[in-house]
C-alpha cells in the first residue's frame, strides 16, 4: 500500500467513524496504532502512560470525530489530537514529579532511525532541510510536546524568538511539502 492509498484510507474510515460504524474503527485502530504509540511514547517517555494514552485517543476519535471537518488531513488530525491527549498527559506525569523531559541531541535522527511516527520521505527531507535550530525546535515542541516557555528556557532564547523560529520553521515545512 502506498503512502496516498493509506492516507485515503484514513480520511474514508473516519468518515465512516463519523456515522458511528465500529468495523471501520477496527480497522483505524490496526493500521494507526502503531505510528499512533510510537507518537504519544516519544512526548510521555513512558509505554505504560503512552498505552493508557492511545486508548484515550481512540475513545476521542470515536467520540470526537463529527469535529473533523474533512478540510485538512484525516490523518493530521488523529496527530494533533494524539499529541495533545499526549502533551496533557506529559504536563500532568511531570507535575507530579514523575517524568523527565530529556530529549535525544539527535532528535531527528532519532526519529527517523525508528520509523514509527514519520514514515514519509518527503517529511524527512523537508525537516532536514530546514536550519537546524527551527528544525530542532519544530521536533521538540510537536514530538516530544515542549510549550513555547519550556523551549524558551531550554534553549535559552527569548519566548518571542523561539516562536518565530517554530512559525517559519512550519512556513517553510509547508511550502517544502506542497512543492
């Protein structure tokens, strides 16, 4: 199966999610859980919060997914609803003291070396070729769930800065991966 046919698998399951059908649920969950834990696994750094998260995720797509407009990418939204149940997950593990937030220097070469969350080339090509600090800090703020603060203070540069950073650092991504 290409890469197009999967996504377009994606947008059609939950379309039918949307209708309340729980074979294509099944489904959703065989063909996303994988890339789906590798996701919330690297922001909670813990596989017994990431399982307990993934199953959160899948009851807010069945529960959520009517919010899905079909605007964007099916699968784009399962992301940034994982990455949130995740990130929320993250910022509640650590305000009990349960969790470090330390990060691979080699994130993004971490991230590909796995290839459970970006599997697409192109991806991988466009963050490469983005400067190192705006791709690094894309990496720490969507991967691995860093706010805006955090990476201020990590990286030590200005909150105004690392924003800017992160925002054309997605500019160029975008214009990279439309191209």
């Amino acid at each position: 199966m290409t890469d197009s046919d999967w996504l377009a698998e994606i947008s059609s399951l939950l379309r039918l999610i949307q209708r309340q059908d729980a074979i294509a649920m099944r489904r959703l969950y065989d063909i996303t859980y994988p890339k789906i834990l590798g996701l919330i696994t690297r922001i909670v750094h813990d596989s017994h919060e990431a399982e307990d998260v993934l199953q959160e995720v899948f009851i807010k797509i069945w529960q959520q997914s009517g919010q899905y407009t079909g605007s964007g990418s099916a699968w784009g939204w399962i992301c940034v609803l994982s990455r949130h149940s995740a990130i929320d997950r993250l910022r509640t593990l650590q305000a009990r003291g349960h969790l470090s937030t330390d990060e691979s220097p080699e994130l993004l070469n971490q991230l590909f070396e796995d290839n459970e969350v970006v599997n697409h080339h192109w991806l991988g090509t466009c963050l490469k070729e983005l400067k190192p600090k705006a791709s690094n800090a894309i990496l720490l703020s969507y991967v691995n769930g860093y706010s805006n603060s955090e990476l201020a203070q990590k990286l030590s540069l200005p909150l105004g800065t690392v924003k800017a950073l992160i925002r054309r650092g997605l500019q160029e991504l975008k214009k990279c991966l439309v191209a």
